[in-house]
C-alpha cells in the first residue's frame, strides 16, 4: 500500500477580466418604453388606478403576453388588451347623472355641508329612469367626475368608471359643459371677447370659451374646462358679479326634465 502523502493541487484565480455582469433592468428602472398603466389611461381603457389592479390579477395583456408586475413598461404602440373577467368588471360600473341642488359640495363633506352622493338613494332615484334598477353597491366607490360649486345647481357626474371620469376631467378632456349664469353689475369694455378668450386664472391661461348674452342679465357659457370657481371669477375679472349658476349640460347629455335632488343612470347607448 502506497502511504505517501497526497500533493494538494493549488487553485489559481484566472487574472484574465472578466465581462462585467450587469443585472437585468427591473420594470421600475427600465428607462425604454411607458409604463403600461400610464398607455392604458391614455388609450381610455381604464383609469391608472384600475390598471393597477387588472396588471395584479393578471388581467392585462401586451403583444398577447400576460403582465402581472406593476411597473412593468411596453413600448407606445404595444397592443394592450384585458381579459373577459376585466370587461365584465367594467360593464357591471355605474355611472350616474344627478341635478345637484345648491347647499351640496360635488366631493367630500366639509364645513358641515354634505356631498351630492348622501343624495342618491332608491326613494330619490327619478321615475322616469326605467332603465336599472338601485343596489347600494352602486354607491360603492362612486366619484364625482368634475366639480359643481356648493352655490351652483345643476348636472353633475358621479362615476364608478375611470374611463368615465378620465374623459370627462382629464387634462386633454375635449368634452364640453354648457351653463346659464345670472349677473350683475357693468361689463368692462371688450368684456364679452376677455371672457370668451383672453384672461387667465392662478397665472394660467383659460382655454377658449363660447360666451353669449342670452337676455339683459343672463349669459350662457360653453367651457372644456373646469378650474375652481371658473366662471364665478372670469366674471369678476370683468367687472361682473354671478348671482345663479346652473350647468344645464355635459357633453351631448342634458339635464333636462331631471328634477332638482333627483338623479338617474347612464344609460347603455348614451355618451357624452
């Protein structure tokens, strides 16, 4: 038996470099494409928010590959789209049109006045809507889609959709809302031309608007936007003061013969 000892092999680090491994992009870091939330937004397929939430469940598609990580970006012109479950979410939403009386604020309660929501229930739901019937989860994350002064009457959204509200509010929103005010007080000269172009709020420049006279104390006013007390100021800025406000239409929807404090469904084939 040979009994001498066996010689160690000494292993010797190679001092050829090697390639640098760089770790694989993550979703959040990625600088290539947008993030697919954002494109579905865009695109009007759901809110942001919503698309958070179909990505988590695996209910979103890019290029038919299925995407469950948030942050997970795609070039712009990917093809996006949502699974069965997902579309029978979104056609199960409510969107609801209701005449907001004065004294309600569009959103949250505050100074002790209540929102427009605490409105809606089945004794106040208008009679000449036959088209739904009213489950309290209906009421269940719906959102005003634009604001109403607390001073102001008329139409106002409430929505469970964000594709709804996203049209409606949205920074590229084209979708226009008709209002008749009731002034007083003596127009500056080329009053009328400063109101339908030409002044600016909180050193923002307001988009043009279509402003008329409709009789000696009553305008009528066509805005695609909706800053905070718009109109009550651009009157201001003109030498006007706004005694009543109604917004009588949103889009091609009218208030019509909805009664104040009384409210109604979207119906299936309207739209604004």
């Amino acid at each position: 038996m040979d009994l001498k000892p066996q010689r160690r092999l000494r292993v010797v680090k190679s001092t050829t470099p090697q390639p640098e491994r760089k770790p694989a992009p993550s979703p959040e870091t990625n600088p290539a494409g947008v993030r697919i939330s954002k494109l579905m937004a865009e695109r009007g397929l759901c809110s942001r928010r919503e698309a958070d939430g179909y990505i988590e469940q695996g209910l979103v598609f890019v290029n038919g590959e299925r995407v469950t990580e948030l942050g997970t970006r795609a070039l712009p012109d990917a093809e996006i789209t949502l699974a069965g479950a997902a579309k029978l979410s979104q056609s199960k939403r409510v969107t609801i049109l209701i005449h907001k009386p004065i004294g309600y604020v569009s959103g949250q309660a505050e100074d002790g006045h209540q929102p427009a929501v605490s409105l809606i229930s089945e004794r106040s739901h208008w009679s000449g809507d036959q088209g739904q019937r009213f489950y309290p989860a209906h009421l269940r994350g719906l959102a005003p889609a634009g604001r109403l002064d607390i001073d102001s009457t008329g139409l106002l959204v409430l929505t469970q959709d964000g594709r709804v509200a996203r049209q409606l509010i949205g920074d590229d929103s084209e979708v226009e809302k008709e209002y008749l005010v009731r002034v007083e007080g003596r127009l500056a000269e080329n009053g009328l031309a400063l109101l339908n172009h030409g002044l600016s709020l909180d050193g923002h420049v307001l988009r043009p608007a279509r402003v008329e006279w409709l009789n000696d104390d009553q305008l009528r006013f066509v805005l695609k936007e909706g800053r905070k007390r718009q109109i009550r100021r651009m009157c201001e800025l003109v030498g006007l003061r706004v005694l009543g406000l109604k917004r009588v239409r949103i889009g091609r929807l009218r208030l019509g013969d909805l009664p104040v404090g009384q409210w109604r469904y979207l119906g299936g084939g309207e739209g604004f």
